[in-house]
C-alpha cells in the first residue's frame, strides 16, 4: 500500500474490536512518529502507549467520558517540552506532536488499524494520570485498534476544487 493509500483507507473508528495490536505493528506506527519532521529538527516529541485497562478508563474519563476511548487496546498520547513560538505564532511543540501524529495514523491506516483523534479531552487529567511532566504540551489523545466491524465511518471529503487554491486566495 503506497501513502495515497493508506490516507484514502483512514477513518474515525469508534467501535474497537477485543484484539490487541502486535508488537510489530505498533513498533511500525511508532517508528512513523519518530520519522516525522519537527520544528528545528529538535525532536522534542514523546509518544506515551497506554494499554493498562485502568489508565485507558481515566483517560477515557478525562476524554469528556467518551467511553470508546477506553474500550481502544491502545491510547497513543503524544507530547513534546520546550515549547516555544514559531516565527509564525504557532506553537512548536503542539505542531510537532500533531504532524507525529499524522504520520502514525496514516501508518497505522496501512496496517489495517485505525483510530480516532481526540480534541475534547482534559490535558492536566491526562498529564496527571500519565506522570507527564511540566512543561508538555499535550495536544494529541488518539484510541486504536482494530475495527470491531467493517463499517468505518468514512466520510466524504469536499472536492479539491474546493480545498485548493492556487497563487492567491
């Protein structure tokens, strides 16, 4: 499967089937994340796996109690210190994290597990549960596993006439 693909394969998946995720394949999608491109090149991105059934319920909890949360085999928290503005004015870290993020969804879109990106959540009950430090940014909670059904909720996305521009808005 080339990226194409496996960007056309990704959707929100809410319903998780009892299977855990090999060794192997999350080793791939964390190998993703840690090839991602960050700001300066600093690489000041952690990616926290959460498998323990208590840890995932709190997040779950601290997730607005969106109970599929803790239903998922495995919560990826993504975070990074140091953070700084970028001459931009946006947050390095928060994008760092979230460009990880990217690439291990697409790289796990590719393994046949998919996820859900989570922006509702409480980031100091999160640092607090995972011993996250001071100092994080903590912009990324994202729920995988595998499909308990093949009926992803793939949404349709907006032609690209309307999402490109060219030369000038």
């Amino acid at each position: 499967m080339d990226v194409l693909e496996a960007l056309q394969s990704r959707y929100s998946l809410r319903d998780f089937a009892e299977r855990e995720i090999e060794e192997e394949k999350l080793e791939k999608i964390l190998e993703a994340g840690r090839l991602a491109p960050t700001a300066s090149n600093q690489q000041r991105t952690k990616a926290i796996v959460v498998r323990d059934p208590a840890l995932r319920q709190g997040i779950a909890e601290a997730c607005s109690g969106q109970a599929f949360v803790g239903k998922a085999p495995v919560i990826l928290v993504v975070c990074a210190d140091n953070d700084r503005l970028m001459r931009c004015g946006q947050s390095a870290r928060t994008v760092d994290c979230r460009i990880a993020w990217s690439f291990m969804c697409a790289r796990a879109a590719a393994l046949g597990i998919q996820g859900c990106w989570i922006g509702s959540f409480d980031p100091e009950r999160v640092r607090a549960l995972l011993g996250i430090p001071d100092g994080y940014a903590v912009p990324a909670v994202y729920p995988m596993g595998y499909a308990a059904k093949d009926d992803g909720q793939r949404r349709e996305k907006k032609p690209m006439e309307d999402f490109r521009v060219w030369k000038r808005f």
